[in-house]
C-alpha cells in the first residue's frame, strides 16, 4: 500500500478484534438476555413450587376424608400428583404457545441459533414439569402419611 501511495493510511486489524468490535453491542444484548431469561426462569420455578405446595397443602381435609373413607396412601399421592401435572401441562403448553408467537421478535437477535430451538424448549418444559412434580410431590407424600383423624381435626 505505501509503494502505491504514501499518504494513504493502513489501518491493519486482526480479524477477531474486527469482529468483536461489529458484534460487541450484539453479544452485550444477548448476554443481558440470557440473564433476565435465566432470572424469570428460577422466578417461575419458585412461583410454581410455591403455588403447588400452597394447592396441596391446603387439601389436607379432603386427604383426610378419602383416607377414613379407604383410600390408601399410593391412591392419594396419584390423585394429587395428577392435579399438578395437569395444571403444569397447561401452564407449559399455553407457555410455548406464547414464545412461539415471540419467537418472531427474537430471531432478529440470535446468531448461529434457530429462534425455535427445540432442545432449549424441551429442556425448560422438563425442568418445570420436574419442578411441578417435585412441588406436588413432596407435601403430598407428606400428607398421605398422616393419620385421617388428625387431618380431620384441624378444619
């Protein structure tokens, strides 16, 4: 470039910092939104948990009363695991409903991934239908154990 012209400046950079520098406020943005997405996921799962452990806590008088009434402990604990895993599926199918008509704003953002990726769905599906079993499960468990008088007692 100087044997051709010496006024002429060369600015010469490496690749790399070339691109860091045009996909810097991209990957900042990105960055930021994996953060909040990973913080309403955790604020989801304890909404979940706490809503289904306050549903199954709360039914300690109806457990009571099938329990004198003859269920056993294995019938009790399905019924109330159920009721949770229904009302999680819902929850998960009118949520993916949702992020894929989003999708649409976000595919703009991403790069090298699909805005519909279908592991990144999967994955948060699972881990809320664990998170919803694991929140029926453990108080229902708990309740199935207890004497049916006792239960009946305190309402």
């Amino acid at each position: 470039m100087r044997a051709l012209d010496k006024d002429q400046t060369c600015d010469l950079w490496p690749l790399e910092s070339t691109l860091a520098r045009m996909l810097g406020p991209r990957r900042f943005a990105m960055v930021l939104l994996g953060v909040y997405a990973g913080t309403a996921l955790l604020i989801a799962c304890a909404g979940l948990y706490g809503l289904l452990q306050y549903v199954v806590a709360h039914q300690g008088h109806e457990i009571g009363i099938r329990m004198a009434l003859g269920a056993r402990n294995r019938d009790v604990l399905k019924a109330i695991l159920k009721q949770g895993l229904v009302l999680t599926l819902v929850g998960v199918a009118v949520g993916l409903a949702g992020t894929l008509v989003l999708t649409r704003v976000l595919s703009s953002l991403l790069y090298g991934v699909r805005a519909t990726d279908p592991a990144t769905f999967a994955g948060v599906a699972l881990l809320l239908v664990t998170v919803a079993l694991a929140a029926s499960g453990i108080p229902a468990w708990r309740a199935a154990r207890t004497n049916p008088m006792t239960a009946l007692r305190y309402e």
